[in-house]
C-alpha cells in the first residue's frame, strides 16, 4: 500500500469531533508560531504541504489566508484533501511533497508542519526537503516542524513496534522517522537554507493529556469549556523558554531561508 491510500484509509476512518480539543490545542500553538515567523512581512505565495489539520478539525488554513495573497497546498492523500476541501475554500492538489506539482521558485513562503515525520525511510525527508527548496523562491523562507527525535517520549515511541502501539491505542496512525534538532539544522544548512530561528513547542506530556481531553469534551463540552482546557494547554508552553526545551517539546521548529 502506498502512502496516499494509507492515508486515505486514516481519513475515512476519521470521523469530525474525534481529539476535537486536542486538535484546536495542536492549532492554536501553530498558528501562533505562524505569527511570530511570519507576521513581519506579507507572503505573496505560499504553499502548506500537508492538509490533516484542515480534515480533521479547523487547522491553519483561516490564519494562513490572512497573511498571504494566494494560499495553495497539497496532501498526499486524495480523501484528506476531499474532506479539506469540503469544510474550507482552499486550493489543493493530491501531490507528494518529495515530487511536488510546481515549477521551481514558485513560492515566497512555505509552511510544512509534521509533513516529514511520517515517512518509513529518513532518506525520504531529505528528498522532501529537497523538493520544498526547489519550488521556494530566493530569500523565501520555510517554516518547518518535525517530531523531536530528542523528546525522550518521542524516542522510546519510534523505537517500538508500531502496529503494537496503533493496537493497544498509544498512537492514531503511523509515526515515521524523524531527527533530533541539532541533526535537523544541519541538514538544512547542507541543504543551503539558512536557519533564522529554532525552538521546540507543544511541552504538554501527550500520553496524559491526550486522554484527558477526551474526558474533558465529554463532561465540559461548552465553549467556555473548550476556552479553559486551552488556555490549561497553554501553560505548559512556558518550557519554551527553558533550556530543557528540546527534551521536553514534542515538536521541533524551524524557520529557515532559501539564500
């Protein structure tokens, strides 16, 4: 099975409403990174690479539409870019980002959260990173998030038998390799980017507070409900600013330039 009907088989599995909180919590870190990057100048093209945010829940699509004049993206799944489609007005296209539908240079800004850490072979992020710098433009910028191979939880999960975890629970769908962030900078420094900023987000320990807003959206499922389980979330962001960040953020960011 390839990976677009894997994915494909992920979407028609995935009903509206399920980790519905856990997923606005998941949205709101990455639209507030996406303002702090990307706030400082208008992008006239960019491009998102992957679309589970937008199916499964409201994602980043309603912010990124505020701070460029034309937002395109892809998936490599045709149902999760259907379903994408079908709750917002976007432009998508079923593409792999390792061999992406557009000319070289096409883009000014490019938004690639959790795209790359899916693959089986890490050969497969540097081709994706490859291809993401040969459509953005010069001086384009890329915003990117990987698993953080440097979170002790994410380890000890990519080091286990996924079909056992995805039975017993633990995981959704197929978790893929991904990099520690040292290792991470310096192959987009191989790769000819320049790295402007680097951190590490979403401190919350996943494999207690995942469950909890399952709980939580069953017993206090009202707005104002939803309001203080993110604002609760969000507290734990303040280990950002630790030097321990990149032990304990489940997500690893960059913001990198194309020269």
């Amino acid at each position: 099975m390839n990976k677009g009907d894997y994915w494909d088989g992920i979407a028609d599995s995935w009903t509206q409403g399920r980790d519905q909180l856990w997923r606005a919590h998941s949205d709101a870190l990455n639209v507030a990174l996406c303002r702090r990057w990307l706030s400082d100048r208008r992008s006239q093209r960019l491009l998102k690479t992957d679309l589970f945010d937008e199916a499964a829940g409201t994602g980043l699509w309603p912010h990124l539409v505020t701070v460029a004049e034309h937002v395109e993206a892809i998936d490599v799944s045709h149902a999760v870019t259907k379903r994408a489609r079908a709750q917002h007005r976007l432009a998508a296209a079923t593409a792999d980002v390792r061999h992406l539908p557009f000319p070289d240079e096409t883009f000014d800004t490019i938004v690639s959260n959790s795209t790359l850490d899916h693959f089986e072979d890490p050969a497969a992020i540097v081709d994706g990173l490859r291809e993401l710098g040969r459509v953005l433009q010069r001086h384009g910028r890329l915003l990117l998030t990987l698993d953080n191979g440097a979170n002790p939880a994410v380890a000890v999960r990519n080091a286990l038998p996924q079909t056992w975890l995805s039975r017993i629970g633990l995981i959704p769908y197929h978790m893929g390799h991904t990099l520690r962030p040292q290792a991470a900078t310096d192959l987009l420094t191989e790769l000819g980017f320049t790295v402007m900023h680097r951190t590490a987000i979403m401190h919350s320990p996943r494999v207690v507070t995942v469950p909890f807003s399952r709980l939580w959206q069953r017993i206090a499922g009202s707005r104002d409900g939803k309001q203080r389980y993110l604002g609760a979330m969000a507290r734990f962001e303040v280990a950002e600013q630790w030097p321990t960040r990149f032990f304990t953020g489940h997500f690893v960011a960059f913001l990198a330039q194309k020269p």
